[in-house]
C-alpha cells in the first residue's frame, strides 16, 4: 500500500514539474515502468524503462532504475552488463560505480570489485568515501587471503586517513605477510591500545592475532605469550597450537624424518627457545648432530678406501647404502647423490632410499629434479603409508621451492595426518595467509 501511495506522489510531483516546464519526453514510457515494477513486472518494465532512455538518453535515474530490475529478478551477470553499460555513459556516476563493486564482490570477483571501488574513489572529492571505497577494497583482500596485493591500496587509503583503526589492522595484517615484522607491530600497538585492557573479549581476537604473528617473528616470546591470552575466540584458538613449542618440536621432527636436517635443527631450536624444558625437542637434536659428527669420518674414509664395484650383489648394495648415508651425513650431498642412484638400479623397491634421494636433490637446489622423482611415486597403490606420507611432504617441499603453491598447498593437505600433520599444517597457514591459491600465485 505505502509503495502505491509513494508511486502517485512521485507522479503527482512529476507531472507538477511537468505543468510549469516542457513536460519530459519519457515520462510516460518512465510511469509505465514504474508502475510495471511495483507490480513485479520485471521484465515488461525493463522494456518500458528502454522506452523511457530511448526519448531521453541522458536520464540517468531511468537506467539505473532499469539495471535494479535485474537484480529484483537475480539475474547478476545482466545486472552487472547494464550497470557496465550506464557507467561507460555516465563515468562519474559514483553510485553506479559502487554497486558494480558489490556486485563483483559478491560474485567473488576481488580484482573487479577493487577497479569499481578506485573508479569510485577517483570520481568523489570526499577523502571519508574515498577511505571508506579504500577499506572495502582491504576487507575483501583480507577476507579472501590476498593481502599480498594490498600495498597499493593501503598507501591510497593512508592519503586520507593513516591512523584510522580499520585501516591499522590491515596495514598491520599486510606488513605481517611481507615480513615486515616491526612495521606489522608499530601499526597493530596502535590498534590495540584502543581497546579495553580490563579483560579478553573475543571480537578482539584477530587485532591480537596480528600482534603475536609479529612478536612470534621477531623472537619476543614473553610479549608474544600474552597477546595469546587475548585469542579467545573459538577461530583463533585453534591458531594458538602454531606458537608453542611442541608444535615445534612437531615440524622438527618431520624434517628429521624426510632427511632434511638443517631446517629439523632450525625447528628444533626454535622449539627450545619457546621452552627451555622440552626434552623431546632436545634429544632429538642430540640425534642430528651425532649423525653429523666427525664420528663417522673414518668410517667413511675406509669404506672409500676399499671400495670395489665388482663385489657381489648382496655385498655391494649394503655397501652402497651405508656410504650414501655417511655421504649425505657428512654434507656431501653430490656424492651421496650417485651412491644412491648406484643403490637403487640394484634395489629398484626400496622405497625409503627414494625420499634419501629426494632430500639430496632439494639440499642440492634441484626442486625440478625432485618432483620429476616424486610425482610418479604418490601415485603408487602399494606404497606403506610412511613412505607415502614422505613422499607428500618432499614434494610439498619441492614445489614450495618452485613456488608452485598450489600444488604444494594440494600435496601438504594430503600429508596432514599422524607424524607430519603439524609439519603441514604450519606450512598451509602459510600459504593460506601469504599467497593466491585461486591464481596460483
């Protein structure tokens, strides 16, 4: 009733307009549409609102009213053709612009919807809407994981308003990604000395989340730990498990376990340093530097020694694989490369001296070579299940060295269960935060 009641004063008033001027050439074909529209009419009204522009080409009010319709009927894509259409028209239509922006983020659609927002931006002399087009532009990159793209649009946004709390957030969510850990915390201090100290409040979660990623990376574990006490709501808490030390401890592991020693000491020393008591995190390091001691040179240096290639099968393949793991052991990652390939002809199913391979490859900066090896075997049925979980990490690994995340994100998800799940897990987070999954990037 309201909406009938509405329509004739719009046509009274429209029709007064018209006694004391030229009465517009549209206005009829507009009334029609109008009333067609309040009916639910969509598409006869589309044709009455054609009617309309085609008498009065400049009436822009007559063509967005058109491109509504569209939407009415949940027909996007036509929506977003007609509002394409009356900005191509009418360029410094704000309006116009902006639902363009919604509609293509709505659709998903991040860098569509952030050309909309600048066009916007561009055409309003008003720095609280050019910030606010700025912002949208930010949520929608922090909300779909693309904050890596951000650094433009942040420098845009801080022309008009560098200190707005929105705005700090996401330059310190950005410069978290970067690794540009002091500026991460010099913007998100400022956010967080805004809010309540008096206790914990869970929409507060993610401004503290940022604060302890960067507190995390620059080692400052005491300022860390309390920020973590702030990450109370149920989505964050489950992130608190990538700051202690038996997550740590947990990727140490991993690497051990798949050959790839320097980045286990790496894990395991952070492990430490996050908590002085963990022993596992301990011993385990104990362990890589016994298999890396001088102890085993003169071994090495006797089996060299007495080296024959004309020995027995049963005699040579041991041989073979002892000097490839005092090769690798000791660093001599060439070498232990050929005695392992030498290995293997003979044992083409030993399986494990395959990921020996493989680490040897990564160690020697040949990612290529090692997802050449391993691609073929992730696809074999009768693989034990250790096997098979290494060989997911080794070529999650391999392809994060080739930046290829996508496949390295598809391989670690694969290898997140039992003993390496922690391992995959942080390296997920990773990609997840700092790079495009959709593009590949």
């Amino acid at each position: 009733m309201k909406s009938t009641i509405f329509l004739f004063f719009l046509t009274t008033f429209l029709l007064g307009k018209a006694t004391a001027q030229e009465r517009p050439a549209g206005m009829d074909a507009y009334i029609k549409a109008e009333t067609l529209r309040e009916k639910g009419q969509y598409k006869e009204a589309i044709a009455a609102y054609d009617a309309a522009v085609a008498l009065e080409p400049q009436n822009l009010s007559y063509k967005t009213i058109k491109c509504q319709c569209y939407l009415n009927m949940f027909e996007v894509k036509q929506a977003i053709t007609c509002f394409e259409k009356v900005s191509l028209e009418h360029p410094k239509d704000t309006s116009s612009l902006e639902t363009l922006a919604n509609l293509h983020a709505t659709a998903q659609s991040v860098d569509n919807a952030a050309l909309y927002f600048e066009k916007a931006a561009a055409q309003s002399l008003s720095n609280d809407y050019k910030l606010s087009c700025y912002l949208n532009i930010l949520n929608l990159l922090h909300i779909q994981n693309k904050m890596r793209k951000a650094g433009g649009y942040l420098k845009e946004a801080q022309k008009a308003n560098p200190e707005h709390f929105d705005l700090l957030f996401f330059e310190a969510e950005y410069q978290n990604v970067m690794g540009n850990y002091e500026a991460a915390l010099a913007a998100i201090s400022k956010v967080v000395a805004q809010l309540p100290q008096n206790k914990p409040f869970p929409e507060f979660s993610k401004y503290y989340y940022q604060k302890t990623r960067a507190h995390f990376n620059l080692g400052q574990y005491a300022p860390m730990r309390e920020a973590l006490k702030h990450m109370i709501d149920e989505e964050y808490v489950s992130l608190q498990k990538f700051f202690t030390s038996d997550f740590h401890y947990g990727i140490g592991d991993t690497y051990f376990k798949t050959y790839l020693y320097g980045q286990s000491m790496e894990a395991l020393t952070l492990a430490i340093k996050l908590d002085s008591n963990n022993q596992k995190a301990r011993m385990l390091r104990s362990e890589i530097y016994r298999v890396q001691s001088d102890v085993q040179k003169p071994r090495l240096e006797e089996l060299e020694k007495g080296w024959k290639e004309d020995l027995p099968k049963d005699k040579l393949s041991p041989r073979l694989a002892e000097l490839t793991m005092l090769h690798f052991n000791a660093g001599n990652y060439p070498k232990s490369l050929d005695k392992v390939r030498e290995y293997l002809v003979l044992n083409p199913l030993q399986h494990e001296m395959y990921m020996v391979q493989a680490a040897n490859l990564l160690l020697l900066k040949k990612p290529n070579e090692a997802a050449d090896l391993l691609e073929p075997m992730v696809k074999v049925d009768k693989l034990t299940a250790d096997i098979k979980s290494k060989s997911f990490m080794l070529l999650a690994f391999a392809y994060l060295e080739l930046k290829e995340y996508r496949k390295a994100y598809s391989m670690l998800k694969k290898a997140s269960y039992g003993d390496f799940a922690e391992a995959a897990g942080w390296h997920m987070k990773h990609i997840r935060e700092s790079y495009d999954l959709e593009k590949g990037e």
